[in-house]
C-alpha cells in the first residue's frame, strides 16, 4: 500500500492526502505501520489461533523481525505477551 494508491481510492491527489497529514502534524510514511501495528495488536486480542507471523504478514509486515521489535516498541510487550495478556 502506497500514498498513491491510498489517495486514490479517498479520490484525492497525493499532494493533497500529504498536506491532510501534515496539517495533524503526521506523515503517511508515519502513519501506515501505526495503523498496521494496530491492527496487529486487535488481532492478537481476539485471535488466539493464529500465529503471530501469520498476523504480521496480514496487516502487511514482511520482516517478522522487524515486527516483533516495532510491536514492543509500540506496546511494551511481545505479540505473544500480548496474547496471552
């Protein structure tokens, strides 16, 4: 997923989708791996079949590495701490 793309399915020009963002003071860059953290951590509250690389790659992570360690920065925890809180 890509600014352009997101922009446009909203109907907007990537330059406009960028100053939406930096009129709140965020980035998209910034923004898309919050939102997939996120939805990360929803998926590990109610799911607890499926495994936590399974859920990373979903909401769009392709370093189960890099997940892992974004996830415990974000949260304070592990994805599998997580889970089982």
């Amino acid at each position: 997923m890509d600014l352009a793309a997101v922009a446009g399915y909203l109907n907007l020009a990537p330059r406009m989708l960028q100053a939406l963002f930096k009129e709140q003071g965020r980035t998209f860059t910034g923004h898309l791996p919050e939102q997939r953290l996120l939805a990360a951590e929803r998926q590990l509250a109610c799911n607890g079949r499926t495994r936590v690389s399974e859920i990373a790659y979903a909401v769009g992570f392709s370093d189960l590495s890099y997940f892992n360690r974004a996830f415990r920065r974000r949260f304070g925890m592990t994805p599998g701490e997580r889970r089982g809180a």
